[in-house]
C-alpha cells in the first residue's frame, strides 16, 4: 500500500511541478483509474441508501408536476 501511495504522490508531484513529460506511463493511468474506482465505490457503499431515497422523493416530485 506505501508503494501505491508514493507512486501517486510522485504522479501528483510531476503534474504540480510542470515536468516535461510526453506523457504518462499506462502504469500510472491505471493507478490513477484505481484509485477513482475506490472513491466511487466508497461513496456510493457510503451514500447508497441516502441517494436513493432522494432519487426516489425527486421523481415522485416529477411525476406529480408531470401528471
């Protein structure tokens, strides 16, 4: 897990600091989707009952001004 967070930090560290790069690694853009993917999946085990009751009380809301 360290290994993973120096990689990230050191991917950061080069997009702050402007390095020339003619572009990234897939290693790092694999890293970069990873750790996108755990968010997601961390926020919608987080908040997956909470949006989906507000998606359900939004489109009772829509059907009412609709109908």
């Amino acid at each position: 897990m360290d290994k993973l967070f120096v990689s990230v930090l050191t991917f950061w560290n080069g997009i702050v600091n402007g390095e020339k790069e003619k572009g990234a690694t897939a290693t790092e853009y694999a890293v970069l989707v990873a750790f996108i993917a755990l968010v997601v999946i961390g926020g919608v085990t987080v908040f997956g009952n909470q949006l989906s009751g507000w998606f359900n009380t939004l489109a009772g809301r829509v059907t009412n001004t609709a109908g």
